[in-house]
C-alpha cells in the first residue's frame, strides 16, 4: 500500500508544470507583454530629494510648493502645547516664558519645514558651558540653571552629516540611528562632532530601510512624490493662460491673397503685409475695419466650456498627493451644492495629530526635561503635555464648550466632590480653551475653601470665594414659639394689650464678632454639617491618619477647644479678612479654622509644622487679617 500511494504520488508530481497566472490576447494586444501604451509605462527610481537646487528653485518661486511645505508644520506648531504637572501657575509661566525667550517652539517649526523639503534637518540643542563636550553623551547634572539657549537649526544639505557608527543601546529611543553627527554652519569656524543626544532630528518621509541607508538615514522630500502632479498642473495652468489669447479670433478674407503668396514675388508680399498692418493700425476703438471692395472681414469666439473642471481635477490631484485638502492647499471655498467642506477638514485635522504624534512628540520629549532644569533646576516627577486642539470652534461653539464645562464643574461642586479651590483651578484651566475665567488669579484660589462642601451647598461660595471672600449663610428668621418659662409679670402690657418699653431686666446682646487674640465663643460648636466632618475625618482629607489616638467625636471636641482658646504662649492665633477664626497650638502641632457662626471648617497637623502658620498669617494680614 505504502508503495502504491508512492507511486501515484510521484506519476502527480510529473504532471505538475510551474505557469504564470497572467492575462493576454495577442488579437487586441493587451495584457502582459503585448505592445500597447499601458505595458510600455515604467516607474523609474529618480531620487528627486537629492536635487537640492531645483527644490530651492520650487520652493523660492512656487506658491503651491512653498504651501505645500509650510501648511502642515505650520498648523501642527500654531495652537501649542501645554504642560500637565503639579506645579503651580507661576513655575509653568516660567517653562512657557523660557520657550518663548529662546524662540525653540518658532526653531522646531523651522525644522520641520526644512525636513519635510529636503528630507531631513536637525537641530543642535544650545546649552551654555557645554562647548568643549558636545561629542559627549548629555548629562542632565552638568545642566545649570538658565543655561539653555535654545535651537541652532540646519538642514542636511547645509550644516549636518550623520556618521556611520550607529546608536547600538536597545534602551535608547533612537536605537539604530547614527550615534553622532558632524555640524557645520557659518556660525562655526569648523565642523564639530556632536552626540545624537545634543540634536534633534527632523525626518522627512519616511523611508524603506535600503533607501533610509541610500539617504544616510534621513528620509525623502515631501516633493518627491509631488513633483509628477505638480508638473500636470502647472502645463494645465499654462496652456489655459494660452488659450485665453485665442478668446477671440479675427479673420480676414481678402481678395487674390493665395495668388501673392504663391508667386513668390517679394516686393508684392511685402505690400500685402503693409497692407494688413495698414488696416489693423487703422481698427480703432469702435471697432472700424476699412476693407477693399473684394475683402470680407469675421470674428470667431473660442468657448472655454469645460476646461475649468479639467483644471480642477488636476487641482484635486495635487491636493491629494500633498495630504491637504483643496479648500486649505489653494484657498478655494468647497465646491458642490451643500457642500461645506467640514469632512475634509476633519480628515485633516486627524492627519495633523498623527503627525504631532509621530514626528513632534519626540522632539518635545527630548527638549521638555532641558527646559524644566534650566528653568526650575529639576525634572518634575509627574510632567507630560498635551497638545492643543488643532481645531478652533466657531464662537457659538465656544460659548456653548464653555457653558457646559462651567455647568459640570459647577455640578461637581454642589455634589460635593471637588473643593472651591480645585473648582477655581478648574475654571480657569478651561479658559484657555473657551475664552471664559480667565480673570481668576492666583490670590483668588489660594484665598478660596479648600475643603469640600456639602452637597447641594450651592455655588453662593464658590463665587463668593472669587468675589471678595465666602458668602455667609444667611440668618434664620425669628419665628413666633411659645417659651414655657413665660412670666407675664415680668412683661407689663398697656390697656390695649400691646407690651410697653418691655421688660425692666431686657439684656441687649451684641452681634457676635470673632476676637483676633482672645477668646472666642462658637455658636455652632462643631463642623457646619456631618457632611463636612465626614470629608475631614475620613472621605477627602483623612485627617483622622493625623490623630490615631482619637475618636471622630473627640476630634471636633479638640478642634472646638483650640478654636476657642486665646493666644498666648504655645497658641498662636489671628483672624482672616472675612472674620474666620485661625489658630495654632505649637506643642501639639494643631492647626485650625473656624467660623464663630458656622462653626470648624478644619483641623489639621501641617506638615512644615509652625512654618505653614507663619506664612499663613502673613497671607492673612497682607490681605486684611487681623492679628
């Protein structure tokens, strides 16, 4: 059996014969290798980006290759970036200041221009005291404070040559690419050999890696793939600019003209054209022709009926070849009944974050943390960024993005879940975006409740917080009861039943007002609601981790008693502007805040101990306190 199936398999195995799955028809030659246009069409290998001069040429003179070139970087820059850290609004002032000193954000988006013409450019990171170790690895350590200088920017052709060596650390985000660069400009005397780590790259379209090593590891021109398009449209163009001056023809039969030409007689040749030149000098601006008796004189207009859609097709081409669409490449509205344009825009918009992912995001890692230690002396632990939206909404879309941004903090808020302070901090973050909440400083947020509220408190402190101080609850309303303990003598009433003066024994009570250094009587002896304990104790501030030893009751108890205490050898004490009561027990490491009529607001151990009272009071008197 086993022989058998041999057998036939190798009687198969003969049979089998290798073919080309392909089409032809010698009848109508086509198909493959029949003489016909199709076959004879080949793709040749032009390397267009290695022709440095013609692309000066284009981009110098030709206002869709320099749009082209400059559009996409350009829009990929314009909206920015911003930081996502921990830091407060000043130290980010400082990092949007130093890279607008230095102009590297203006410098990167020379760089991608100039990679995306010539296929690549690099930038060589300025850094004050480093110019006898550039071909050294970049130690973050040897960075001094405002150090950096910014970008020294140079295209592959004119100022940066990449080595053979290549990066070999598998750890290093450049892993594979050249390990150094010499650098040359007019700037420099020589060219210098710099580490990969001191520059940034800007990649043209990328490459295959045999023609990635054919380029020396930089990619192609934008134009390289362009040019073919480019070359269409602009013979289109040009022989519609032609035919403009055939719009309207003028022929002239005159008699025995065929008979002149054809007899060859010089001087008779020559009197036929003095003659035509004769009467078209004498054509004036009516429109008089004077003509011999046998002459005849006709006008012929050329209709342009279709060249204008011809023309646009070779427009899309381009467009398309460039990733841009019509309406933003040549600045032509959108064509077609109803037609808007936003969907264009929209695939746009999406191929300009792929390429801030893809191209400008290493860049911003790299260069981010130098900035961070010139400028603040160390790398925060939690920094990123975001890049802005690319699209700006329409202004009833912005108002619209900032009334729903406004009513979710506002909800979050009233829910109690953020404090007033992250609520303010919230507000005017988004006032990049929407326009709104952009006067809310950082005095008012410092000044604002940073405990959270209880739900269904209303936004009355949330504004008041940025508004001149919190708004108080207001006074519950005298109501009509009945006192067991009434003693009608005490209260004589005239004859019409009406009280007199009243009672002999009135006492007049002041309104209570908080007492800076002394003593202090809380109306509401406690947190303002279980709600606001709660989020002290154990929900949102954990205070209860800072007092193991005590109970939740035994806490407000210990925060009542120190409120109430006045100043004096281990207490300190003062009150803020709107009257809220703030003292500090330097033997127990207590810190606390009341209101005498809605009672404790917190109760704390600072981490810095006396130091947060010292620079809390003087926050307070700057401002109004009272001490």
């Amino acid at each position: 059996m086993e022989a058998e199936r041999m057998r036939k398999k190798k009687k198969t195995a003969a049979r089998q014969q290798r073919t080309n799955d392909s089409f032809q028809n010698p009848m109508t030659r086509t198909g493959v290798f029949m003489p016909n246009p199709l076959e004879t069409t080949e793709y040749p290998l032009t390397r267009f980006t290695r022709d440095w001069q013609t692309i000066n040429a284009l981009y110098r003179s030709h206002w869709i290759v320099r749009r082209i070139i400059d559009v996409v970087p350009e829009d990929m820059i314009k909206n920015g970036y911003h930081v996502l850290t921990q830091l407060s609004p000043d130290q980010i002032k400082k990092i949007v200041r130093c890279d607008r000193t230095t102009r590297t954000s203006r410098r990167i988006l020379e760089g991608l221009k100039w990679g995306r013409l010539y296929g690549g450019a690099g930038a060589l990171i300025m850094i004050e005291g480093h110019e006898n170790q550039l071909d050294q690895p970049l130690d973050y350590d040897t960075i001094m404070p405002s150090s950096y200088k910014g970008l020294l920017v140079l295209d592959r052709w004119s100022g940066v040559t990449p080595e053979d060596k290549l990066v070999s650390d598998i750890s290093d985000p450049e892993f594979g690419m050249p390990e150094y660069y010499t650098v040359s400009s007019d700037a420099l005397t020589v060219g210098i050999r710099v580490h990969h780590s001191r520059i940034l790259r800007f990649m043209g379209r990328p490459l295959p890696y045999l023609e990635q090593l054919a380029e020396t590891y930089w990619g192609a021109s934008e134009l390289e793939h362009v040019i073919d398009e480019l070359k269409k449209r602009d013979n289109v163009s040009w022989n519609i600019a032609m035919l403009t001056f055939m719009a309207n023809l003028r022929v002239m039969k005159m008699d025995g003209m065929s008979q002149v030409l054809a007899v060859g007689n010089e001087q008779a040749q020559m009197q036929l054209y003095n003659t035509i030149q004769g009467m078209n000098a004498m054509m004036n601006n009516n429109s008089l022709q004077v003509l011999g008796e046998n002459d005849s004189y006709e006008t012929h207009q050329y209709t342009f009926g279709g060249i204008g859609e011809t023309y646009d097709r070779f427009m899309m081409d381009v467009a398309g070849a460039a990733e841009t669409p019509v309406t933003k490449l040549f600045g032509r509205s959108p064509a077609g009944m109803n037609a808007t344009g936003e969907s264009d825009m929209q695939n746009y918009y999406d191929t300009i974050e792929e390429k801030q992912e893809a191209e400008l995001r290493p860049v911003y890692d790299k260069i981010l943390p130098i900035m961070f230690i010139s400028t603040l002396g160390g790398i925060p632990d939690d920094w990123d960024y975001e890049f802005n939206p690319i699209r700006r909404p329409r202004d009833d879309e912005m108002a619209d993005l900032a009334s729903k941004n406004t009513d979710s903090v506002t909800k979050a808020f009233q829910a109690g879940m953020v404090s007033q302070r992250t609520a303010l901090k919230e507000l005017r973050q988004q006032s990049e975006m929407t326009g709104m909440w952009s006067n809310i400083t950082d005095e008012d947020i410092e000044k604002a409740d940073d405990s959270v509220m209880q739900p269904d408190e209303g936004m009355g402190e949330l504004m008041g917080g940025m508004f001149g101080g919190a708004q108080e609850a207001e006074e519950p309303q005298p109501q009509r009861t009945s006192d067991a303990k009434w003693d009608e003598e005490k209260h004589p009433r005239r004859e019409n039943g009406q009280f007199g003066t009243g009672s002999t024994n009135t006492e007049k009570s002041d309104s209570v007002r908080p007492s800076p250094n002394g003593a202090n009587r809380l109306q509401v002896r406690g947190f303002a609601n279980k709600q606001r304990l709660m989020n002290h104790w154990k929900n949102g501030r954990t205070h209860r981790e800072e007092y193991p030893g005590l109970t939740m009751e035994q806490y407000v108890e210990r925060a009542v008693r120190l409120a109430e205490m006045p100043t004096g050898r281990d207490i300190l004490g003062h009150i803020d502007k709107d009257g809220i009561v703030v003292r500090y027990d330097r033997k127990e490491n207590d810190f606390v805040k009341a209101n005498v009529k809605k009672g404790i607001r917190t109760l704390f151990k600072p981490v810095d101990g006396e130091a947060y009272y010292i620079k809390a009071r003087k926050d307070d008197i700057e401002h109004g306190g009272k001490d």
